[in-house]
C-alpha cells in the first residue's frame, strides 16, 4: 500500500531564535496519525520568500499533504499569504463571507474599531479553497496542485486547532486513501530505560516488522510505545493487542497506566475509583502539583485544595509546623514533611495529601542540604510514606521532577 | 560578511507522532543566537536510516553547522551512532574515558549493575571528536567534513544542554567567524497585535533595512522584538538602541518590560523595588499563578504562599467567605474573589493578594455563568481592583489566560 505522507512546514524567524516553543507540530501529529497519515518531516523557516519558496518546492517531492502554519497575521512581517498567491499563480480577492466574519468579530467581540490591515484579513487568493475560521481573522486556505494538497494556517494555536478540527482533519480522508497506524502506550516510572529495555528484550526481540517498539523517557518515567502499519484495521489491531498485553504483563511493577495520558490523569482515575479525596501542601514546587492535578478535566470530583507555604512563617502559623522542628531539624526534613502532609490533610478533610520541601536552586543550597535535595511525604488515615530524593538538575527541572515523584508516590500509597 | 548558518536536525519517532514537544530546538536557537550563528531550519524526522541520511546530505547544502539531537539512547531504536560512524566512513571503538565515566555513573550514582547495552554507550567512531556528557552515559560527538561541522548530541533536554554550555559553544566560534546578531524584546499588555502595529507605524517605517520588527502575540499579550545584524558590534547595537528607544517610548502606555522575560519575572522585579510581599489565592487555576510565580528563581524575597480554594468548603471553612455569599453570589463572583483577595492577603500578611474564581471547561458551564468566565481581584491594603474576564478556548488555555491577566492587574496595581 501506498503511503500517504504530511509534512509539516511552520514559518516564523520566532521559531528560529527559540523565541516561541513550537508546540503546533506535536499537536497536528498527534491527529493527523490518528486519522491515517505519518508525517515525513517537521520543518521550521524563517519569514523570507526564499526559504519558505524552497521548501515548499523540497517537501512536496516527499510529502502528499503540506500543512504550513504561521505568516498569516495582519502585519508586515507576515507573507505567506502573498507567497502562496504567487506560488500557485493566483491573484488576491476579498473572500466576503470572512470580509463579514472579521468585521462581525471587531464589532461584536473584540469591540474595537476595524482597521485597513484587518479588513485585507479577508483577501484570498482565487484559486484556493477558503477554510473558515472561527477563531480569530485568517482564514484557512487549500491549494491543490500536481495530486498534492497544500493546506495553509494560522500559527495562533487555538486558532489553527479550530480550523484543523471543523475543516481540514475531515477533509482528508476524502481525498486519499489511507494507512492504518495504530500506537498504544504503557506509561512506567521507578525503572531506567536500559534496565526497562533489558526486562522485555524477549518481548521486543518477538515483534513482527510492522510492529515497531520505542523507548521514551521523560521526568524520570519511561513510556514504551508499540505502532503498528498494515492495511486491514481489524488485523492490525488485533496483532498489535496481543503484542502489547505481553509487554504488559512483563513490565507490570512498573506499571503506571496502559494509556497514553499523563500520570495526574492516571491518579485521578485511581481516585475516582476509590471514590478518595486529596489535597496538597506544597513548599518547593509553588503549586505546580496542584497545578497539574487540576489541569486534568473534572479534577473538582477528587482534589479540595493546597496550601502552597512557600515562606516558613505560612508553615508555621497556617499549617502549623512546630516552631521547634522547624529550628531544629529545618523546613527541608521528614519530619516537616510529615507534618505537613498530617496537618493540611486534617485542615482539608480529605483522605490523601501530598507535602513536599526541598531546595530547588540555583541558590540557597548547602553542605548538609544541597540543590536538588527534596523530601516528600504521602498521608492517609492509615499510613504515611515518606521519601528523601536527590535531583541533580536545573530549577524547572527540579521542580517538574519532584512533583512527578510526588504523585507517584501517591499511586503508590493508593495501589496498596 | 558570509554569514554561517546553522541547523537543527531532530532524530526520533516520537516527534514525528506528536508524542513530543520538542522545547530542545528553541533552547539551542536562542544560545547559537546570542554567538551570532542565526538558524536556517529546524527539522524533525523519524527513527529511519534513509530519513536521516538524507537530511544530513540536504540540510548540509543550506548551512555551514548541522546539530543532530536524539536516536543515541541505548536501545535499539537508536540508530544515530551507526548512521554517522557510516555516513562518515569510520569504525566504532571504545572511547576510554567515557567508558570510565560510565562505569562510575552506575556505580556511585545510579548504584545498578551495568549492562552491556550501557557499555556499548562508550563506543564512538574513530573519526569524531568526542564531546564530554556530564549528565549521562552518551557523549556528543563532532565530525568535519568539506568545511562544514556535524554535532550530534542526546535528545534528553538536560544532557543536551550541558554538553552545549560546556562543550559546544565556546567551540564554534574557534572555527568560524561570526556575525554580530543583536535582538531587543519589549513585552506589551493590553493591544492587540494590529493596534499595536498602528500605534508604532512610523517607528516601524523609519527602520533601516539592517532591522525588522517582529510582532510576537501570545496569551493575551504582545511582544515586539528588533532585530540588527551587521560586522561592526558596537555600530549594530547602537543602531538598535536609538530605534528601540524610540518604539519603547511610543509603546509606553502598554509596557510590561523591555526586556525579553515573562510577566512574572516582570513582578518579581517590581515587588522586590518596592519591598512588597504577595500571596494568592486560587480556585480555577488551581494552583497555575503561585507555579508561575515562583518558577523564577529568588521568588522567596516576595512570594509567601498560596491557598488553592478548589472546593467551596475550602473557601468557606479556610478562607472565610460566608457560606451567604456563596449561596447567593456564587463561588464564581465578584464578591467572592474580594474576600478571598482580602482575607488571604490577611491570613498570609501580605502587601498584595491576587483571587480568582472561574469556570474554565469544558464542562460546569451554565447560561449565566458560561465557561470562560473568570473574576479576578487584586487585593492590597489601600484599595482592590476587580475585573471580569470572558474567555472563549480550551480549559488549558483559560488557566493560562487566567493566570497571565491576574499577574497584569497586580502589575497595573503596583504601577499605581
């Protein structure tokens, strides 16, 4: 079977002094593979004529379908539009029914005055299809030239999200027929990925070649990810589950999930379960636990709340660390942790908490206590966990590290 | 001057599946930037011998560097290291030093037995130079072939970064000579991009052709960078300084900082100038403004705490806003978000506290409270300002939101 390839072009010098993160291209792979269609290549230019000129010419000899995002907005440093006019050798005409959402927007909306600039948001050239676009004042556009589909858009992500979602990824499947990917991940933590590797090396050695195994470590977790290709779905999938329940039983005292989803959503499912309630009390990681906790839809139905007590005197008057074991054995301590975790899961009312302290860095390190030094502690009714853990990496890191161990030890006072 | 180009190329599956946001490539543009090597492109292909082969012969057409991340793990996903002991005719060997610092690794830090697979990590090819990894077990490894460089590093970010500040950097500039790139960034709130491109119109038009303007929008913000390139230092920058001024000047009334940092470094600097001290109090973000606060580091000079109120018991019993105005007014109110500013801000004995109270989806929303809609108070002992909010996107991008407009109206208010 032929394969049908994307790729993915994002315009923007933004992009090419790591100004922006690009987080467009992940998210346009994910659902472009969901619905059939690998991507080839991500390439990133600047906004000059001859580089996006260029690579439009290079990736469509590899690719069938090219999503170019970025270079539409109102502003001079934006060209894509006139670039593709030309490139497809059309001309630019007012698109009415955007020349009416755009004016509908500033009057309705955005409640401003509509500028020229905004009004030329409206223009198209003649011989692309018009993808509309809810969500701000560009418009999509499609171009069709030799069997290869150009397809054109915002680089504001909500934007390019809305027009994805309601025009292109429906578009697609109607205009080439496409391969079935199937990927199905398990999520692990406490494991390296050698050692990981090591552990289902039978496994792995077991696969036929239209399945393939990757290793992706990330925050001190490993997830094993197994993609399958073929023609028939049916058949596909079926060799991919049996493949991928072997692996699962294999690795199962590591196992987070077997879903690909993020470890805050794995506990709230255990909590939901369980039918238990949680809090945080959060020194070093500022929120960021509770952050990630709520970030998950419907997180209300298990989490109460933090008290974030970034400063000793919010530990000692509001959680009430004893002043003496704050002397004495320091804010970075089992014992203050332990404490932490009781007390602000009696204030909370809830049957779990999650307490951390630490030393995050860049500053504020010692001998005794270095950078990266962190303990953290999990309450219930019954038990409390306790853990002392040594990162030995960045601020952000650190923080992103420690809270990733934190809920895990969470899993692991839920498991059991 | 010849300008030497550099470019990126990224090795992994898992980019091309979106299973990744790749934040590597950002971080290396911005430090290549600041030595005066611009990009050229940022590529991202797949796990494939082919692939990669191929985009080392197209991509060395283009620039005079080609960094490589990724593909040099220990399994057998990772294909880099052969490919380029391949591509560049030599023959793999055990580097001895590596291997040492290997074995130590496992031993005093990791403290596992060492694999094979984990020794192979110190075979490299007789023909590169090899750059130290302080970080982990494979090194980066440089080759020169026709004048131009091929550095390949790991794909985990921290390894990657270490081998860059300590190996890579200071190194390129020994062998080429380099342009003098000068950006300058100011942060705006409250215009939008086209109002904003209006206002500075003829600061814009008065720019010589050795700088461009770029408008960078992003979570309700706008950032306007300059950019000058040129051979002689002190005469590129002073150029950029005289327009640069001259845009601040014209931009002033929406000015968060002129500098390229995130509004919460921004307060980070004004609370410490002014001597004031901060707390929050959090329902929808959940924790999200008291992370951003203290990601900067030093945030413990200003920043004490946070209650994240997620349930309204933790409002009422915690906070202390009377179970009438929550029956009455409801959690998502006016009223509400100004008892929790002032009483927080009383429990923590701050000079300021920020509140908010939100729907953010994407469920719970009703006709009169629709999802999106936000209060936000800033609470400080002279006087509150209150603000709704109506947001129209996704529960991520809401928090975001949320959260950057909360930080803005602390900002107006200690602007005064």
């Amino acid at each position: 079977m032929n394969i049908n390839y994307a790729t993915i072009i994002t315009i923007g010098d933004e992009l090419l002094i790591g100004q922006v993160v690009d987080t467009n291209s992940a998210w346009m792979a994910q659902e472009l593979n969901k619905i059939g269609i690998p991507l080839k290549h991500r390439v990133a230019v600047g906004d000059k004529w001859e580089d996006i000129w260029n690579s439009l010419d290079e990736e469509s000899k590899h690719a069938s379908i090219i999503l170019i995002t970025g270079g539409l907005g109102p502003t001079s440093d934006d060209i894509t539009k006139p670039l593709l006019c030309k490139y497809f050798g059309g001309n630019l005409i007012v698109h009415q029914p955007t020349l009416e959402y755009v004016t509908h927007l500033f009057k309705n909306v955005f409640k401003r005055p509509l500028q020229d600039m905004n009004k030329r948001q409206a223009e198209v050239p003649d011989n692309c299809i018009v993808l509309r676009n809810e969500r701000g004042t560009a418009p999509g556009m499609l171009f069709e030239k030799e069997g290869k589909l150009f397809i054109s858009l915002p680089g504001v992500p909500h934007e390019m999200k809305w027009i994805m979602e309601n025009e292109v990824l429906s578009l697609l499947p109607k205009k080439f027929k496409l391969a079935n990917i199937v990927h199905k991940t398990l999520l692990t933590a406490g494991i390296g990925e050698s050692f990981l590797a090591e552990l289902v090396k039978e496994e792995e050695a077991a696969l036929p070649f239209t399945i393939k195994l990757a290793y992706l470590p990330n925050a001190g977790m490993v997830r094993l990810r197994l993609t399958a290709t073929g023609e028939d779905k049916a058949l596909v999938e079926k060799e991919l589950i049996t493949h991928f329940n072997k692996l699962k039983t294999r690795v199962k005292e590591y196992l987070v999930i077997d879903e690909d989803l993020p470890i805050e959503a794995a506990i709230g499912r255990l909590l939901i379960e369980k039918g238990h309630t949680l809090s945080t009390a959060e020194s070093c990681t500022g929120g960021y636990i509770s952050h990630l906790i709520t970030s998950i839809a419907g997180a209300s139905a298990y989490f109460k709340g933090s008290i974030v007590s970034y400063d000793n005197e919010i530990k000692q008057n509001l959680i009430q660390v004893p002043q003496q074991v704050l002397n004495t054995m320091g804010a970075v301590s089992e014992e203050t942790v332990k404490i932490m975790a009781e007390n602000v899961r009696s204030i909370m009312k809830t049957d779990y908490c999650i307490a951390v302290s630490g030393i995050m860095g860049p500053n504020g390190g010692t001998v005794e206590k270095p950078i990266g030094m962190v303990w953290i502690a999990v309450a219930s009714s019954k038990s409390i966990l306790t853990k002392r853990f040594d990162f030995r990496f960045t601020r952000e890191r650190n923080i992103q590290l420690t809270a990733i161990n934190a809920i895990n030890m969470l899993r692991i006072a839920l498991c059991g």
